[in-house]
C-alpha cells in the first residue's frame, strides 16, 4: 500500500511488496490471511516522502484505514488525481484493476483489508448478500465501526501466539458483513437478521461447535452450510439465541472443561490444554488467566 524513505525518494532498485511498499523502509509490515480476505499493517515513521505505483491487476479490492492523523497523500487512480488528508477512521477504497499511483508526504500507518475476487463468488456464504452487490468506491471517508473492527484485528498482527482460527473467521466475517452494509453500492437484502435459531438448529451448532478441531478444519462456515444460512447470519442468529457469539460460547466451553479436569485429575497443563483445544500449555494459560482471573496452576491449588 505505502512505501517511504526519510527525507526523500525510495531509492532505485529498492526491493517492494505487492502493494508497491519499499520493504526497508516500513516501520511495520505485518499480514494475516483470513481466507476470503487478508489483513496487513503497514506503517513507516518520521518524516517521509514517498511514492507507490501498483499496475492493474485481477485482485479485487484494497481498503485502507488510517490509524493515524494527519497523512497526506497526492494520488491518480486511473484518469482521475486527487489530494487527500487522512486522520484516524478515514478509509480509503479502491479497485486493483486501476492503475495507481500516490505520492506521499509525512509519516503513516494504515490496517489494510484485501478483499480477494473470491469473497465475490461466495458473498452469499461470506456477508448474507447476493454476489452481485459491489463496494461504492471511498477516498478519506470517516467510518470509526471499521476503525475500531481494525484495532480489535491489530493484537492478532502482533502477536501470533494470539491466533485463533475460529476468531480470525469471526472477525473476517464481521468485517466483510459490516463493508457491504456500510458500502454497497446496492442495499443488501439479508432477511432473518434479526430471528434467532430454533432449539434444535441451537443444539446441532453447538455440537459442531465442541468438536471443532483444527486439523478436521470444521469453521463457523462449516456450521452455517450445514443450517443452511449464510456465516453472518448464522453468526448473528446464533448471538440473538444465547446471548453470545459461536466463539465465546466456544471458549466458555473449553475453560469448563479445562476447570474440571483441573479439579478432578492430575493430569499435566500442557495434556489440559490440548485436550480441551487450545493450542499450546502458553496459549491456555494466557486465555484462562484472562477469563478466570488467576493462571490454571494457581486456581487447581485453590480448588484442592
């Protein structure tokens, strides 16, 4: 998305990115694929002044969120130039098959969303809406839901051990829901939003839900296909129901389970943390401290 060299202009040979970026010069370069879409960080610090040029490309759509203020950037799109002045929560979004070229001046820091071609062909199954439904194109257009979508996506850039795959999908979802409603270039017809699942479609999910397993790759989309819904409507249905999202539930899950072996057996942190599906001994750690408020350690010795 953005390149930037101090005091002056990248310099000839520097290596880029597929956004045009010069690698040496990023203060952060961080990326997450979330199936239909990926998640990027690209910032570069102190005073800059920068180019980027991207050639026209089947690759879908770019959007741009600034996490800061005061970002300038002289752009051509195709035949059309413009001069813009991005703060925090102004989005940009563009089509890859224009040809792009911006110049920059001044320090940046943007959460990138790409919305691959392939979030097209199965929007219905991604956001609840009919494929056809496009993105109205924006330049330095305030939208703080998307701000804030992107600051809760940003620990999962920075820290790996924070993945989760379930939660990348939650989130992707969301997003991709929220970019249509806010951004379509046609109202989107989701019907049902509002309903929430009968008692047996409640009891079907959360049985896929507890045996969700990261090697047999069973997902929020595996769920919603096999109710016959959409995964933002599922998503929502399933929240309307229980008061919380599949994830949550999830997790709640897990940390009762966890609880009980904890209580009633001797078995290692790191066998409690596999059999119950966190990934590692750290990663159930971290996520029972958070929830239960003292590690697993402690809390089994104030049990017993």
């Amino acid at each position: 998305m953005d390149a930037a060299a101090k005091g002056a202009s990248p310099k000839a040979g520097a290596i880029k990115d597929s956004l045009g970026c010069s690698l040496t010069e990023l203060s952060k370069d961080q990326a997450l694929d979330a199936g239909h879409m990926v998640f990027r960080r690209k910032a570069a610090s102190g005073r800059h002044r920068a180019q980027v040029a991207t050639p026209a490309q089947d690759r879908g759509v770019l959007i741009g969120i600034s996490l800061v203020d005061g970002h300038r950037r002289s752009l051509r799109e195709g035949r059309a130039a413009h001069d813009c002045l991005f703060d925090h929560g102004d989005i940009y979004l563009r089509d890859f098959e224009e040809n792009y070229k911006a110049e920059m001046d001044g320090s940046f820091d943007f959460f990138l969303i790409e919305l691959m071609p392939e979030f097209w062909r199965d929007a219905e199954k991604v956001a609840g809406v009919s494929p056809d439904v496009g993105l109205a194109r924006q330049l330095a257009k305030r939208d703080i839901t998307l701000y804030h979508l992107a600051n809760a996506v940003l620990p999962l850039l920075e820290d790996p051990e924070l993945l989760d795959s379930m939660l990348v999908e939650q989130m992707a979802t969301t997003i991709g829901a929220h970019l249509v409603k806010r951004h379509g270039d046609r109202r989107s017809e989701a019907t049902g939003f509002d309903r929430g699942l009968g008692s047996v479609m409640v009891r079907k999910a959360k049985e896929m839900l507890v045996s969700t397993d990261e090697e047999d790759g069973t997902s929020i989309a595996a769920i919603a296909e096999a109710l016959n819904m959409s995964r933002s409507h599922f998503f929502r249905a399933f929240r309307e129901s229980t008061g919380i999202s599949p994830y949550q539930w999830l997790l709640k899950q897990r940390i009762d389970n966890a609880q009980r072996l904890l209580r009633t057996t001797n078995l290692p942190l790191s066998e409690i943390a596999l059999h119950c599906g966190f990934s590692d001994q750290s990663h159930f750690t971290r996520i029972f401290s958070r929830d239960v408020g003292v590690t697993p350690k402690v809390w089994r010795q104030r049990v017993r």
